[in-house]
C-alpha cells in the first residue's frame, strides 16, 4: 500500500500544479550546500507526468517531462513540499537525471 495522504489532501483542496511557478534544483538538493536552483513552470499535468518550461540562465528555454519519483510524493503533493521527480527530454525522452521541485519563484 502506497502512503498517498499529502495527494489526496491536495486533490480535495482541488489543487493543480498546473500554470504554476516552480523552483526547480537541477544540482543539489533543497537544503544542500552546493546547489543551483533555476526558474521553471508546469505548463500541463499528463498521465506519464508533468510538462516543465525551463528557463535556465545563459541556455535556450527547453520543455521537459517531470516524473514523480517517490510513491505518494506526486504532483498532487507539491502544494506541502518539494518532491524528487525523474526528468527527461520531452521528445526523444533522453534522462536528464534526478532534480526536486517546489512551488514558487526563485526570485
């Protein structure tokens, strides 16, 4: 049985990552002490995913697919926390590696 409250919680709030600002740690992890943290947004929930704008300074915008990676720390579950997502190529679905997410600008 797979521990899902934070996204049932989120679904009853009707919570949507969708159309959101999020931080997004390409190196590192929240907390850590060598980390870089980049601006990005949800632009579309899918069933495999989330679709992630990315805009990385000094690099062309890309789009990518954010994979929840830890069983009950879905998308549902950004609205409490940061959450660990796998994340690939949006075409061609190339891993890019392992990055954490949360809500909100880095600005």
């Amino acid at each position: 049985m797979r521990l899902r409250v934070l996204e049932h919680v989120g679904s009853a709030l009707r919570f949507s990552p969708e159309g959101r600002s999020v931080r997004v740690w390409v190196r590192g992890m929240p907390g850590g002490d060598e980390t870089e943290v980049v601006p990005g947004t949800i632009t579309e929930v899918r069933d495999d995913g989330a679709v992630l704008y990315l805009r990385e300074p000094g690099r062309d915008e890309r789009w990518l697919l954010a994979v929840p990676h830890e069983p009950g720390w879905g998308l549902q579950a950004l609205w409490f926390s940061f959450i660990s997502v796998d994340v690939f190529e949006l075409e061609g679905r190339e891993r890019l590696g392992r990055w954490f997410i949360r809500l909100g600008s880095t600005s």
